[in-house]
C-alpha cells in the first residue's frame, strides 16, 4: 500500500468516524448487523490505533463473523496494546481454541486467570472457556472465585453443583448446593442438585426428601422429576407421597411418556405396570426406557419372543445400552443361539470396558478437583 492509498483510508476512516461511536457499534452488533458493526470499528481503530478496547471489539465482531484469522490477529494486538485486560486473553483463548490451537488457548486461559482480580464477569467467563478447552480443576476455581464476588448469581453455584457431580464429587456439591439453597431456598434446580449429591454419598432418605421438595417447588419439570427414578425402589413408606407426586406430574404434563413411566416402576401391580408402560410408548416411540422397562415384564411372564422385540427396539433408539445387550445375550443363550448371544456379550463387555475406562479417567481427575466450598 503506497502512501498516497494509506492516507485516502486514514482520512476515509476519520470522516466515518466522526459520526460513530464505540455505542453505535456494539448496538450494530447487538442487532445482527455484524458487517456494518465491522465497518464502524475499523473506522474507530484509524483514529484510535493504539485503543486496546477497541481492537477486543472489533476481535469479538471478526469473531461473531468466523473470520478467525482476522480476528485472531486483532485479538493479539489487543494484547499487546493492553496487555492487563482479561477480557482481551478470553477473546483470543477463544478464537485460537476455534483454530484447533488447543496449547495457545490454554496459554491465553492461565493469563487471563491472572488477570481475573475482583471480576466476576471475568471468573465467569474464564470457567465457560476452561470448560471448552477441558481444565476441569481451573473451571471450579473460577466458578468459585465467581461465587465469592457474586454470591446473587444462582446460575454459578448451579454449574458448580453440576461439575462436581459431574466428577463424582459428592462431598463437594453437596457443601455448594446446601450453601446455595441457604439464600435460594426453593430452588428445584438446586434442591435437585442437593438430593444427587446425597444420594451419590449414600444417604438415600435425605436424597428423596430433597427431590419431593424439588418436586413440589417445581411440579411441572421433566428433568426435576426424571431424578428420582434412581430412588423409587428405596421409597419404601414414603412411596404412596412419591406416587401422589407423579400422578400430579402426569396430570399437568399429560404429553409427556416420563409421567406414566415412572409411575409404572412405582406401581406394584403387573398388570398396571405393563399397562402405563404401554401408555408411555403410545405417547412416544422413540422412548427406549419404556421398552426396556417393558422386556422386564415380558420376560418376566414367560414371553421371551416378545421380551427379545422389546429389547431389539431398545437398542435400535439406544446402541449404546449396556443392560440391553446383556438381557438380549441372556435370552439368545436361554433359546438356543450361541452366535447371537456371543455377539451381544462381546457388544456388551466393549461397553462395559469403556465405561470402566472413563470412570477410572473420572476418579483419577477427581483426586485433582479442588474440594471444599471455598
């Protein structure tokens, strides 16, 4: 670019810029006007070429557009020119993980991490980025360093209670949810988290009286009531307040196959049983827990042809289902197919291999994970 082209631009920009405003850009922005928002910011970094801030924005439009080099390299100078901000590291750990640079995203990550200070928007946009690039331990750092600086922000301490139980660590997102639920007290969401956290430690009645009072703060949500299938079998004298809670789930959700599911696994009777789990899969096909639920019972009467049907469709929605090639392995042996039960056990102990393989990867990264509230 000669001299004479490079001051027609400058003068060019300065003329747009006149009547823009780093306001007017974000709102262009904001409305989906990405390449007018572009235009306005390049325009802005003419008369301000050393503005950190403005080159983070118009990073975050190049962005927005998927022009990742263009964005990559305004980000970088971001950083140079303003090497303090966190929010400039974010943005470029963001764009070099979408490149596939996973070791420079990291880099960006740890800087940022250094620069979060008193920010809470800055700890809480760290733990979405620690997320992606898969650094679980620096995401509960965040999260929690976000907790301490925004103790309002709900969502924080659901996504903490999440990732800890996430990871098997129970003793942990019990203490955050309790501590939660001490200043949202009715939340489902967390009285939810709290009864998954009680019951991967064991205290099975304190989990179910923590989902009937999720269920009740919230008798209308799917995932709220899909939790407690896990404890239906341990209800024991509490089961008919469980059960008047699923009708009442059924009733307002009249659509939804979970409704007569898990009544159906509450239910004591056969014939009710096979009856409500029929009801689930008329509601929905694609339903696989209501036929598998519904093998149970097949088999259960004798009815190994039909328990076999159930089981095939099972896996034709759901591959991956350990108990499923199990059963079926069990019900080929039991009919006289050797071939078809060896593939079912050879299918079900590669799943079975892999799911011990990834909850060994978990505990070993749970002895990593920080653990306490604070």
């Amino acid at each position: 670019m000669n001299r004479t082209t490079a001051g027609l631009l400058f003068l060019a920009g300065t003329v747009f810029a006149q009547d823009l405003s780093i306001d007017d850009a974000l709102r262009m922005a904001s409305e989906g006007r990405l390449a007018e928002a572009e235009t306005a910011l390049r325009a802005l970094t003419v008369q301000a070429p050393n503005d950190g801030d403005l080159r983070t924005r118009l990073g975050l439009v190049l962005l927005k557009e998927k022009k990742l080099d263009e964005a990559a390299d305004e980000l970088g100078r971001a950083t140079t020119l303003d090497p303090a901000s966190v929010f400039a590291w974010l943005a470029l750990g963001d764009v070099r993980l979408r490149q596939g640079n996973h070791a420079e995203a990291a880099r960006s990550a740890k800087r940022a991490q250094s620069l979060a200070g008193k920010s809470a928007a800055g700890w809480k946009a760290l733990a979405v980025l620690q997320e992606r690039i898969g650094d679980n331990t620096g995401e509960v750092q965040s999260l929690r360093s976000a907790i301490r600086l925004a103790p309002e922000d709900r969502s924080l301490y659901v996504r903490l209670t999440n990732l800890l139980i996430e990871h098997r660590n129970a003793d942990s997102a019990l203490a955050v949810a309790t501590a939660a639920l001490n200043r949202f007290t009715t939340d489902a969401e967390l009285l939810r988290l709290r009864g998954l956290a009680l019951y991967g430690l064991g205290r099975k009645e304190e989990a179910l009286d923590a989902f009937l009072a999720a269920m009740d703060a919230a008798p209308a949500d799917e995932v709220v009531h899909a939790s407690v299938e896990t404890l239906i079998e341990d209800a024991g004298d509490r089961l008919p307040q469980l059960t008047q809670r699923l009708r009442r789930f059924r009733e307002q959700r009249p659509a939804s196959p979970l409704g007569p599911f898990l009544l159906a696994l509450a239910s004591r009777s056969p014939e009710e049983k096979q009856s409500l789990v029929r009801e689930a899969i008329g509601l929905e096909s694609s339903f696989w827990p209501a036929y598998f639920e519904l093998h149970r019972l097949l088999r259960g009467q004798g009815d190994s042809l039909q328990a076999i049907q159930a089981l095939k469709e099972t896996l034709r929605l759901n591959p991956n289902h350990e108990g499923a090639h199990f059963a079926l392995a069990e019900l080929y042996l039991e009919a006289g197919d050797r071939e078809k039960a060896r593939e079912h056990r050879l299918q079900h102990d590669r799943l079975r291999a892999g799911a011990a393989t990834e909850e060994r990867r978990r505990a070993a990264e749970n002895q990593r994970l920080p653990v306490g509230t604070q």
